[in-house]
C-alpha cells in the first residue's frame, strides 16, 4: 500500500536548489586573497534529516524539525497531498464516510508514528557535508500483502459489506450507518495492528546547505529520494 506514496513527491524539497560558494580570488598580484565569508545555516542537520524522513514516512513532521529544516507550510502541504491521498483512497474502498475516513487516517499516522520510531544524529560534524544517521522501522510491505489475504477482520468487513448491499442498502445508506461505521473502523484498525514490521534499519544521510523560502539557509538530504525510499521500505 505504501509503495505508491512518495513518487512524485520529491520536487518541492529538490526545487530548493543548491547553493554553493567559493572564495573570491583576487585578481591583483600581492594582494592577498580575500576569503568567502562563512555560510550561516540554521538549524541542525539532525533535525533537519527528521523532519524530511517524516514528512515522506506519513506526512506529518515535528514542529521543531519542520523549523531546523527551514519547510514553509506550503512545502508540508505539497507533499502531504501526495502521502496521505493513496491512504484515503485505500479507506474509501468500503463506505465510510468522511469523519470515519478522517478519524482512521489520524488512528493510522499515530500508530506508524510509534512503530516506525525514526531518530536522526548526527555522526560526523563538518561545515559543508555533515553526515546523519537515520534509523527507522519499516512496515515490510511483502508481509503485508499476506496479511490483506488472511486477516479475517478485513475477510469479515468484506463478507458483511456484500451481505449488506445484497440486502438492497446502498453506499450512502451504510455511510450514515453508526453501527456500520463503527464495526468497519474496528475491523480496519484490527487489520493495521498486525501489520509484519523490518527490523530497523540505518541510513546514512550527507546533508548540505539549501536556501530556505526565507532567503537562510537550511541543512537538507543531497538525496532526498534516498530517504524516501529509505521510510517507506523501498529497495
């Protein structure tokens, strides 16, 4: 389910750009060489790393991290747009209507948040190149797809679902179900609980230094897609 997320999501991060500076070289014989001055970057490389890491894992990073990152709102929304609508949409596979919708995609960020545990520090400090490590827990998606095949709560949502539209209700009729909607969230959630989890894993992150929106600079990934690739249990 999770390796349609974040392809596509890469060009608002990457349309930072880079930024590199280089010493003014004098052009006199004699005069001594005038040295750039020393680029400020704001923030922590570490914490910058986190709040990439979980904007492309569930689209919803902390607030410090989104700060240490230099991320506008704009940024954020950009790519939580391309994170969190195939979740909708594998929701809206059965009839639930917008608050049980709304109130499982909150349930399934929480629990990926606490199960994923992604930390970042930072292992070599340097001026232009520092290097984070990143480890997380993955969701092991090969492990997932089983469990749709065999989870009986999902095999019981299923069977109610068509005994009931065979019984002439209709998708709407079941949306405004409370009864409906409450034994469909339970069977979801029971479904997400026994999804198969990777042993955590380590990345190496190399930062560099972007110009935020602000016109500062920030530390981000040199590959974002890496990182992307790395939260979501891509190869």
């Amino acid at each position: 389910m999770l390796r349609k997320v974040l392809f596509g999501v890469l060009t608002v991060l990457l349309a930072l750009g880079l930024v590199g500076c280089g010493g003014n070289k004098g052009g006199d014989a004699g005069k001594k060489e005038e040295k750039a001055p020393e680029v400020v970057v704001e923030g922590t490389a570490d914490k910058a790393v986190l709040a990439y890491a979980q904007l492309y894992a569930y689209g919803d990073p902390d607030e410090d991290a989104v700060k240490a990152a230099g991320m506008t709102e704009s940024d954020i929304e950009s790519v939580q747009e391309q994170v969190i609508t195939p979740l909708i949409e594998a929701f809206k596979q059965y009839p639930l209507n917008n608050d049980s919708v709304a109130a499982m995609t909150t349930q399934y960020i929480g629990k990926l948040k606490m199960a994923m545990d992604i930390k970042a520090t930072v292992k070599t400090e340097d001026k232009e190149h520092p290097v984070v490590e990143l480890k997380a827990t993955t969701i092991n998606e090969e492990g997932v797809g089983k469990v749709v095949e065999t989870n009986t709560d999902l095999v019981a949502l299923g069977t109610a679902y068509g005994e009931l539209q065979a019984q002439g209700l209709t998708e709407e009729q079941l949306k405004e179900s409370p009864e409906f909607q409450q034994f469909a969230l339970e069977s979801i959630d029971k479904f997400i609980n026994e999804f198969p989890l990777n042993p955590e894993s380590t990345l190496e992150v190399t930062c560099e230094a972007v110009q935020g929106a602000d016109g500062k600079m920030y530390w981000a990934p040199q590959n974002p897609e890496a990182v992307a690739k790395f939260v979501t249990g891509q190869k």
